[in-house]
C-alpha cells in the first residue's frame, strides 16, 4: 500500500486538507512553501525519511528513534522539537505511538490515523486555527493523549473496585488470575506516564523557542494534569497490591480453617483407631476379649474418649 501524507494549511480563517501520495508529494513540493504548515504521514519509508531530511532538516537520529524507539522521550534540535508518544487507545492493549516534529512554523507527525483526524477536527473548531502558530496543534494532540490516559486509568480503577468488591465473596484460581492481570496492566500505564511526563517536562525546557510566550501556561496545565494521572496509576498500584494481600490472606485464613478442621477430625478418630487396631491383634487373653459385655465396654470407652476430646476441643476455642 503506497504511502500517503495528509498535509492541513490555513486557507483564510479555516483550513484545508491534501490528501497525496507522499511520490506525489516528492516530485512537486511547491505546496510545502506555505507556512504555517501541518503534515501527518501514515508510517515511515524511504521517501517520507528522504523528505523529511531534504525539506526539514530532520536529523537522522530522530527519524531512527521514530522507527525503532517505544519510550516515550523528547530531544531537542536547532530547528524543531521531536517527541515520541506512547499512548493507549482504549486500553493497555491498544498501545500506540506518535511521533512529532515541532519546528517554529511546521509541525510533522508520524502514527495513528485517528489521532490526526481527532486533533484535525478540535482545530476546525477555533476561531482561527493558526492563529496563535503551530503550537496550538501539539496542544491539541497532547490533550487528546492526556484524555485517553485518563480514559484508560478510569477504566482500569473501576476494573480494580470489581476485584475488590469480588475478593470477600470469593477466592478462586481465576480471580487471582485477574488480579495478576489488572496488576500488570497498572504497572504498564505507571511506567508509560512517568515516560510521557519526563518527555514533557523536557519539552517545556525548550517550547519557548517554538511557542509564544504566552501559551506555556497551556502546556504547564497539560504537565500538571499527566503528573495527576500518575499520581493515580502510583495510588492504583498501591491499592491492588493491597487488595492482593487481602486475597493472599483470606485464601491463608481459609486453608488453616481446612487444616484445623482435619487435624480435629485425625485426632478424635486416632483413638479410636488406635484400640480397634489393638484389639485386632491375633494374641490371645486380650482384656475383655473373651466377655460377653466387652464389646459393649469397649465401645463405650472409645466413644467416651471421642467425646471427651471434643468437649476439650470446644473449651480450648478450637471449634
């Protein structure tokens, strides 16, 4: 499938959208010459790789990053910001990556169709959507990528109250499979979010050479809600580990229960055992043996110590 860039330019107060092939692209570039400038590429190749360096002065470094990093992370350049994205779309198993080059009037990026065509869409709805430069699209793309980390820490908070909720009724071989599962799941989105949080906190040390000075704040708000996201994902782990010892306890408390239990029951039955294994010795003139009311006293007496050794049993508070 050939490779297309979908290229967003100001055309008066609103936008306008090419859709070509990137060869296309290649051979007549004249609409690469209106700035400010928004270009969204479906993956890299040899001719988006080429473009990028030729037209951009993308660094080589960045594009490698692009194609074989799955961190996220932020490097600065003289001419533009890159920044590599690892969101969730929907769920930890949605894992998805974007990558952006900001440059003082272009913005590249590299990934999810459905990102570009969201943040596309939360452009048109400015007033005047480069009205404040480009950096009001990585604002949008960013907040899009803070809204589906939340989305997916939502989730999985109420997938955790479900398991705790569970744990008291129940203590079964599947339900500690999912805790082991939302266990990992948290630790996925922990150490996703303190990548992204970092990758940020590096850009904002440098967004001033691409932003205006006025909008930072924008971006400190969009640092501040990611910093409270992971704040929740440290809290979740905390929690699920300890609703897994509560599980861990209970399945204890349940096993020494059986055990008691058993125990009780070999040690009333021991006695028993013990006389009926006595008397079935082959030896004559065992004591009672040859009477005719001995197999009544002896029954008697071991139902006596079987009793006895309940009774001492409940007194103790064993039973």
């Amino acid at each position: 499938m050939e490779n297309v860039a979908w290229i967003v330019v100001p055309s008066g107060e609103t936008l306008t959208t090419v859709t070509t092939p990137v060869s296309s692209l290649i051979e007549n570039r004249s609409i690469l010459k209106k700035k400010p400038l928004w270009i969204h590429f479906r993956r890299l190749d040899e001719a988006v790789e080429e473009l990028l360096s030729e037209e951009f002065d993308i660094n080589e470094l960045s594009i490698e990053d692009c194609k074989s990093e799955a961190r996220s992370k932020a490097e600065h350049f003289e001419n533009y910001l890159f920044m590599l994205l690892i969101y969730f779309d929907g769920g930890i198993s949605r894992q998805k990556k974007l990558c952006l080059f900001w440059g003082k009037d272009f913005v590249l990026t590299v990934g999810s169709r459905r990102l570009f065509e969201e943040a596309k869409k939360e452009l048109m709805l400015e007033e005047e959507p480069f009205g404040e430069g480009v950096e009001k699209i990585v604002w949008i793309i960013s907040s899009l990528i803070t809204d589906k980390f939340k989305y997916v820490t939502d989730l999985l908070e109420d997938q955790a109250d479900e398991i705790e909720a569970k744990v008291f009724k129940e203590q079964s071989p599947e339900l500690l499979e999912d805790i082991s599962d939302l266990s990992y799941e948290i630790l996925t989105l922990r150490r996703a979010l303190k990548q992204i949080r970092d990758a940020y906190k590096f850009a904002m040390s440098f967004s001033g050479r691409f932003a205006n000075p006025e909008n930072i704040h924008y971006f400190r708000d969009l640092l501040d809600e990611i910093s409270i996201l992971y704040d929740r994902a440290e809290t979740l782990h905390e929690f699920i580990q300890n609703v897994l010892n509560v599980f861990s306890s209970l399945v204890n408390f349940k096993l020494n229960d059986i055990m008691k239990t058993l125990t009780i029951f070999v040690a009333v039955l021991e006695p028993i055992m013990f006389i009926s294994s006595y008397y079935g010795m082959n030896v004559e003139n065992l004591p009672l043996a040859s009477k005719p009311y001995g197999i009544l006293v002896i029954s008697f007496f071991m139902l006596f110590l079987s009793l006895g050794l309940l009774y001492y049993f409940r007194r103790k508070n064993w039973i």
